[in-house]
C-alpha cells in the first residue's frame, strides 16, 4: 500500500487521482475532515468522482508522532508532500516545525517500518545560490547560507537535510524540487490552494506586472513524475521538475487571456517593489494582518532566476506539457 501526506493539497489531491488511476492501493491522511471535500472536488473536475471512494482515508498528523503508528500500518512506498508554504516572517516557527520536524517524523517511521522507497515532495526554493561564474540553477547548485533565503526556503532545505540524514541510516529516497506548480482554475474561493492564488488576482484586476522569472510546471507533470521515479531504479538523487523559465508578465498575460479579463499594463519595477514590501509590513503591523508581500517574495518578483531541468529529462526523456497551453486547456474544465 502507498500512503500519501497532503492528500488535500494541490499536488497531494492531484497525486491520489494519479496513483488511483494507475492502480496503486491508496491511504491518506488528513487533520480535518472537512478538507477532504477539496480532494474530492478535484476527482469531480475531471469526471473520476467514482475513484475518490477507492482513498484509505485516516486521521493523522505528521507532527502527532502516535498518529502515525497507524498511518504507517501496511505501507510499503510514501510519498510526503505534506508541508505549510507561508511567506509570512511570523510564520517562521510553524514552517519550522512543520516542514523541519514533521519530516523528521516522516523518514523516521519510513526507516522504523522499512519502507522500500519514500518521495519527498520538495521546492525550487530549497535548491542553491548562483555563484558569479553560473547561469543556470541545478541540483548541484551549492547552497549558501551567507545569501538571504524566505523562512520557506530554509524550511523546505532543513526538510532535505532530514531527507538525505535518512539515506545515510538506509532509506531509498527521492526528492523533486518543483517550480511554481499550476493546477486547475479554482471555480470557488475554497478550492484556491497555493499558485491558484495567481489566478484569483489575475481575475480580480491586477494591474501590476514584473519582469522578474522563475521555473513553472503544471501539477500533473509533478505527480506523473514522482511516480515514474518511485516505480524507477533510480534512487537518492533529487530533481529539478519545471516545464519552463517564464517570465512572470507572460504567464499573467496567458491567465488574463484565457479568463477574458484585462491584461496587467502596469510595469512594477524593483525599487516599486521593495516600497511595497515595506509598507505591507507596517500596514500588518498596525492591523494585526497576515503579510500580503516580504522582502524575499518582492525581490522572487523581479528575480532572473533560471532553472535547469536536463536531469530529469536526461533520467526519464521527460517531455513537459507547455505550461501556456496547460492554462488554455484547465480554462475548459
């Protein structure tokens, strides 16, 4: 049996329709049971409701160490994409203990129960720090702790770290280090879950563009990629999983299009930017709200950065769905 963490997230919901579809024998876990209904939105949007009742749903927490005694019962292969993604410097300790500990927990149960190959779904965050001479960010990329990271990244990075300790002690593992992951256009309010955010705004007349980059993907490249490199040889190594580097202009533009509203014509440079963050901040402040921007999601706005995906491809002869057209054909859904 495989067992799936944040099967109500984007990528955890879109992984158990895949893994379901493909004949694997599911349980997921959840906290709340009210958030199963996101999972199975996403099985009625693409017409699988009848293979949502096939999940083993259990009520468990990655950070409940007796919970997932249970959890663990009868699992041979995990795939972890639980993880909190939150910008916000207040959030700091959750994403710590969550993304950090809770993995810990994770490949500890994994290495206890001896699982026979665990998936860790990480981020382009977690990847490392152009040097001068580089033009292109790989999984060999070296991280520097000198440069400034989001509490995010060093979160996602801390979770490798617990990851790769776990090879040492005998796991087989894979990491995928997805870009910015689009999924389906959220019909509702409830159903906006990390990157679909982008498209909400888009809707709601943003006006402000950057010319800044960054690696996307679609959410059904991630899942069809993880499971090909579970059910591979391959093991304990990591990949860089985007479609592209699109410039986040073009891909507001494409979104703006397919959802028939006015494209964003206002060019936000970097010093608007970091203007922004700043008084962001002190309008939380006096407000006691939840940041909108920080200082390191300002500078990824107007950040060049470019990701390399040729190990994968070179692994697997991946071929990516053009993102673009993945948005055209989402629209249709």
């Amino acid at each position: 049996m495989v067992l799936v963490t944040g099967g109500t997230g984007l990528v955890g919901a879109h992984l158990l329709l895949h893994l379901i579809e493909n004949g694997e024998n599911v349980r997921a876990i959840y906290r709340n049971p009210n958030n199963i209904q996101k999972t199975k939105s996403v099985f009625e949007l693409y017409k699988k409701a009848d293979l949502f009742e096939k999940i083993n749903w259990l009520e468990a927490d990655i950070l409940d160490v007796p919970s997932l005694e249970f959890a663990f019962i009868d699992i041979e292969y995990v795939y972890h994409c639980a993880a909190l993604i939150s910008f916000d410097p207040k959030d700091e300790d959750a994403l710590r203990k969550t993304n950090i500990e809770g993995t810990a927990n994770m490949v500890n149960f994994s290495l206890a129960k001896g699982i026979k190959k665990f998936c860790f779904v990480s981020s382009i965050a977690a990847l490392g720090d152009l040097a001068p001479h580089e033009t292109y960010i790989t999984e060999e990329t070296d991280w520097n702790p000198e440069k400034p990271h989001s509490d995010y990244a060093i979160s996602k990075y801390g979770a490798e770290m617990e990851v790769w300790r776990a090879v040492q002690e005998g796991l087989d593992i894979i990491i995928v280090n997805p870009g910015v992951i689009l999924g389906p256009i959220p019909k509702t309010k409830s159903q906006e879950q990390g990157s679909s955010e982008l498209y909400s705004k888009v809707a709601n007349g943003l006006s402000f563009y950057t010319l800044g980059s960054t690696g996307f993907i679609s959410v059904n490249d991630v899942v069809k990629i993880a499971r090909e490199l579970m059910n591979s040889d391959i093991k304990n190594e990591r990949f860089t999983l985007i479609s592209d580097n699109i410039v986040f202009r073009d891909i507001l533009n494409t979104i703006a299009e397919v959802l028939k509203v006015k494209k964003p014509t206002i060019h936000a440079k970097p010093i608007f930017m970091n203007f922004l963050w700043i008084a962001d901040g002190i309008f939380s402040t006096l407000f006691f709200q939840k940041r909108r921007l920080t200082k390191a999601t300002a500078k990824a706005s107007y950040s060049k950065n470019l990701y390399s995906n040729e190990k994968i491809k070179t692994a697997l002869g991946t071929v990516f769905s053009d993102v673009h057209q993945y948005i055209k054909e989402v629209s249709k859904l």
